[in-house]
C-alpha cells in the first residue's frame, strides 16, 4: 500500500515520467499506470475466454433445466452430475465442469433476494406450531408447541398443547391476547388448513369458519405467507427453534400439560426483562411502547371450544373428537351438547353438565360415577369395576371395601357395597360416608345403619297433597294396645 502512494504522488504530483516511476521502483510502465489511475490493487480483470462448447449447449442445458419440474418431485432433483450424464446420453461432448458452472450460475440468477424489513410497533406478530417432546405425569410423549412473536419488541408467547388442532389453534391465540393485553393489527400465518379453507387465484384465501368467526372477533387482519415458501415469516420459526434449545432442554416434566406451560412462560418473561438489543433496550421496554398501539380488548373471550350435538348410547357412552366419554345413565339415547376444548370435554345434558379430560383418538374416560343407579343393582357388576369405582368414589370408600372384604368375601361384600352405591343415590354422597363413619365408630353392621338410617326419614310437607294436609291422625301408645286386648274401653 505504500508503495502505491508513492508511485501515485510522484506521478500525478511530481509529474514524473511513468518510464521513469517504473525503472525506478522495479515495476512495469502498465502497473504504474494502473496505480497511477486509481484502479483496485492486487485486482485484475481476467480476460474472457471464448468457449464454443459452452455457446453451443447452452440453449439445450437451460431447455432442459426449465423443463424439469415436470419430471422432478419432491427430493427426486435434476443434478448438475444426472445434466451431464444426459448430455453424453444424447451425443454432446461436454466437460462436468463446465455443465456444473452453467448450473450454479442458472441457480444463481434465480435465486430469491431478501429484502430486509422494517418492523413498527404494534403491526405485526407471527405465529407458528412446532413439535416438541414431554415428560406428561411420568410418560414421554409428543406434543406441540403453539408460539406468537411480536416483530417489533420481539416478546413471546409460548404454549404447550397435546393436540396439534383447531381448538388448540385458537385457545393459543386467545392465551395470547390475555397475556399481551391487546391484539397485533396484523398476524402471519403459514397456510394451515387450520386456518385457510383454500387458497384463491391472486393470493386471496377462503377462511375456515372458525378461523373467521376469531378474526372478527378480536377485530385483527390475518396475512398468510406464500405457498411452498418457508421463509415468509422466519422471526417466530426461527424463535421457535430457539425456545425448543433453550427453555425444553431437559425435557420437561409435570403431571399437567398446563403446568409445563406456566413455567415455560415465566421463562420467557424472565428473559424479556433480561437480553438486551443493539440500543439497549430489553424486549419488555419496546412491548410497553407497542402496547398502547394494540387492538384493545372488549368483551368476553372468544371461546376456542368446539361444540357438536351427539346422541348417548345405551350404554351411556358419547364419542367426541375420536374418544370415547362417560355421561350419566340417565342421558342415555339422549342428544347432548359437546364442548370439545384443548385440554377438556364438557358434555351437557338436560339437567347437569359432566366433565373430562380431553383423550387422544381412540382413548377413552369413563367415570363409573355415572353408573350408579345401574351397579346398586348388579352386584356382579360391582366386582367387575370395582378398581375404577374405587378410584372414582375417593375415600373413604377404598377402605370400606377392603373391610368389608375381609370380613364377608369378596361376593357378599358385592351386595353390601351395591347397598351402599344405592344409598348415595338416594342420600347423597356426603350424607353416607357420614353413616358410614358413624357404623364404623359404634362397630355397628353396615347394613343395619344404612336401613336405620332409612327409617328415620320423614315425609316433607310439600309432597302431601292438599286434602290430607288439614287430617290430624292421633299417635297411639302401648296402653291403648294392652286395653284393646283387655277388653277394655279405649
């Protein structure tokens, strides 16, 4: 670099000759009068060669390079080796290097450019589904990671569900909105079938029902990335992979997936308050300069649940979403009205609702509750069930059981546990494990108090009809009997 300011300053200063300059520090006349022009050092053009081969197959290689999308699919590419070997199949004689540079530089001309974008507060987020792994109540098992980014303050909304649907799909949006306290003007999506029914001529989209009914709900306007393009909102996948290494490793673990999401979340938000950007700013200080900018919220929540009507079988059973669910045995062959949420399922009847956890497709949750009136009567069936009912029941009715096992057998304790179920159908549960803790204290038989307790039951006024409420009946005592019997005037 010296040198060239030196040859440069006694050339264009001292007005020296270039012959002189060139004799002098040892170099040819035509550098120091590259150095002198000001052209780059160390540069030199390289002189374009002529290639005829190149010239003659260059139409056939980018024939054959623009038709093969029609004979290529999926990971079955045209390489520039498979281009080669088809030209030496159709006689050319050609170099693989010189098949090899026209490629690259095919690709290279049609490569897509990015364009880097400017975010404004309160715009924009993107949302995204990711797989991910789950230690739920002690088994591991695939689940799905739902995740809103903010672009501007580039917060995050993360949450955990089992099933990679509809409902789970809205239910994240919903979260989200109550965490962040507003609505983004604009969301990114890919083009799930959760969300887009089919895509129109022009780039517009036919929303599903559901996915409408959100939208207008919460007043936001939904853009949607190009078909077959991964990079159209890279900010939440690349989040995305980025909370998977750094907030799910090691697995995480916990009876209840909600659980695992609370905690992830306090991660987040802790994190929020940490890192910091290029102007010092942490991800919560831009999310309170984008909030006020948010849709606010009104009313009630959407509700994210799917509701169907279902017909109860004879046996009391509904299926809802692919599982199978218990109601009470009175609905049975009845319509009821299905709530299908993320995590639980509420059926409704005429006259009560029943609740369960949500089951993957083809599981099934019974709550031999529901079956009461039916095992009251079929002691049988009581053994058949009875580890289920025990589990349903609670205590103390665990520990009844095996008492009562102990001491009769399994098969008279059937009868007398039927006893019991039959009781708390007519009492109640409370009101019989209080009998039943009374018979135990006193050591008085099982059967005994339950029909003790029967007998001391009294009428309630309001079900005597009117015409016999005004009748007074006279009680009668023992020595109206011993007269009786006596001969005697009552």
């Amino acid at each position: 670099m010296d040198q060239v300011i030196v040859v440069r300053h006694k050339v264009l200063v001292e007005k020296r000759s270039v012959r002189s300059v060139a004799r002098e520090h040892g170099l040819s006349r035509n550098t120091v009068k590259r150095y002198a022009r000001g052209a780059p050092i160390g540069v030199r053009k390289t002189p374009e060669r002529e290639s005829p081969v190149r010239e003659k197959l260059a139409p056939r290689i980018e024939a054959l390079l623009a038709a093969s999308s029609t004979w290529t699919q999926g990971k079955q590419q045209l390489t520039a080796s498979r281009l080669w070997q088809m030209l030496r199949e159709e006689g050319h004689l050609v170099g693989r290097t010189l098949v090899k540079e026209h490629v690259a530089e095919w690709k290279r001309r049609r490569r897509e450019v990015f364009v880097p974008l400017v975010y404004r507060p309160g715009e924009l987020a993107e949302v995204d589904f990711f797989e991910v792994w789950v230690d739920l109540d002690g088994t591991r098992r695939r689940a799905w990671m739902f995740v809103m980014r903010l672009m501007y303050s580039k917060r995050d909304f993360a949450w955990l569900y089992e099933f990679q649907d509809q409902v789970s799909f809205l239910d994240g949006h919903v979260r989200a909105f109550a965490h962040f306290g507003g609505v983004p003007q604009r969301i990114a999506y890919d083009n799930l079938k959760l969300a887009v029914r089919k895509i129109l001529v022009g780039g517009a989209r036919a929303l599903t029902a559901r996915f409408t009914a959100l939208v207008g709900h919460y007043a936001l306007e939904p853009s949607f990335a190009r078909p077959a393009t991964g990079h159209d909102k890279g900010g939440v996948e690349a989040r995305g992979k980025a909370i998977r290494w750094q907030h799910l490793v090691p697995i995480p673990s916990a009876p209840r997936m909600s659980e695992m999401s609370t905690q992830l979340m306090i991660r987040l938000d802790r994190q929020a308050t940490e890192q910091r950007d290029r102007d010092g700013r942490t991800a919560l200080e831009r999310f309170d300069e984008e909030r006020s900018l948010f849709v606010t919220l009104t009313g009630s929540p959407f509700v994210a649940a799917a509701t169907s009507i279902v017909t109860a079988s004879r046996r009391s059973l509904v299926r809802v979403g692919g599982a199978t669910y218990s109601v009470p045995e009175t609905w049975a062959c009845l319509d009821i009205t299905a709530h299908l949420g993320p995590d639980e399922v509420e059926l409704v009847g005429p006259d009560a609702s029943a609740r369960h956890p949500r089951q993957r497709f083809g599981g099934r949750s019974i709550d031999y509750r529901h079956y009461l009136r039916e095992l009251s009567h079929k002691p049988q069936a009581v053994r058949q069930v009875i580890p289920e009912l025990l589990r349903d029941l609670g205590d103390p009715f665990g520990a009844l059981w095996a008492a009562l096992v102990d001491e009769h057998g399994p098969r008279q304790a059937a009868r007398i546990f039927a006893a019991v179920l039959d009781a708390i159908v007519e009492r109640g549960r409370e009101s019989v494990v209080a009998i039943v803790a009374a018979a135990r204290e006193r050591n008085e038989p099982l059967m005994l108090a339950l029909r003790s307790s029967t007998s001391t039951r009294t009428l309630d006024a309001t079900h005597v009809p009117d015409v016999l409420r005004a009748i007074e009946v006279p009680a009668s005592s023992a020595a109206d009997f011993d007269t009786l019997f006596g001969g005697g005037e009552l």
